[in-house]
C-alpha cells in the first residue's frame, strides 16, 4: 500500500481555518454513482455543500470519505461524498480556499455499502441553491483556488 493523499488532511484544515476565523466551509463534489447526496440541488454534474458545524450533524471528514446529516429543504439527508469526488474546499464569505482535482473512486470490491444512483430523474425539482444566479447579495463568492496534485 503505497502513501496516503495529502487531499483528506487539506481539507481537514481547512475546514478547522474557516471555522476559526468564523467563516462557512463549502466543499464543491463532482456527483457520480459513488456520491449520495439530494439530486435536486446537482447542478451540471456537481453539488456544493455548506459542511459547517452548525449546517451539519454528525460530520465525518474522514481520509476515504467525507459523510454528515443536513437539512434540504427541510428535509433530513445523509450526505456521503467520497474524498477523491471532492474538487474545492473554500470560505463562503471570501472564496478563499483550495481547489483539487478530481479522482475517480475505486471501490474496494464490488457491492460496497453506501452506493446510491444519482442520475437525474426526468423533471426533477430544480429548486434555487446558493450559488445559482438567483442575483441576491447572499450568494458565495467566487473561489480563489489553487489547484493541490
């Protein structure tokens, strides 16, 4: 077993530097059959997510996967995102952050646990999320990422 990715540990301080200086952690996931996550808010094939603590219950930033509970639309969702899906960690307030790039999850062996279908269904719930251009004052800045190999 060769050495472990930086990425989990990046991203692991990161979220501990915005919640120390008080701003909202969001991470950006590529979506795919790996990630179960609510399909309405999949825009373009991604989903960013507010993974602060008071957004989240139970969060896990774990090295293989990153998982927590979160209301949407006021709704209870289990949230399951493998790291390597993971393409951006950053300060909503400020875009400060991290970009990364994407790796496709290798399960360790067929029929693993946590694998959801997350095409999207035909006329499904497109509702406004941050970062849609819904043009109010409360949106995400733009990150400024750099890119970690």
């Amino acid at each position: 077993m060769g050495e472990t990715s930086t990425k989990p540990y990046l991203i692991r301080a990161l979220h501990e530097w915005c919640t120390d200086n008080g701003y909202t952690p969001y991470i950006t996931v590529q979506v795919d059959e790996h990630t179960m996550v609510p399909v309405a808010h999949v825009r373009d094939g991604q989903i960013t997510l507010n993974v602060g603590t008071l957004a989240t219950n139970r969060l896990t930033l774990g090295n293989e996967f990153i998982e927590f509970q979160a209301r949407f639309s006021g709704v209870t969702e289990n949230v399951y995102v493998p790291v390597g899906a993971v393409s951006a960690i950053y300060a909503r307030e400020t875009g400060a952050g991290m970009g990364f790039e994407v790796q496709p999850y290798e399960p360790p062996e067929a029929g693993a646990q946590g694998v959801v279908d997350t095409a999207m269904p035909e006329g499904s719930d497109t509702e406004a999320t941050p970062g849609d251009d819904g043009g109010d004052d409360d949106e995400p800045k733009r990150p400024r990422l750099t890119i970690v190999k």
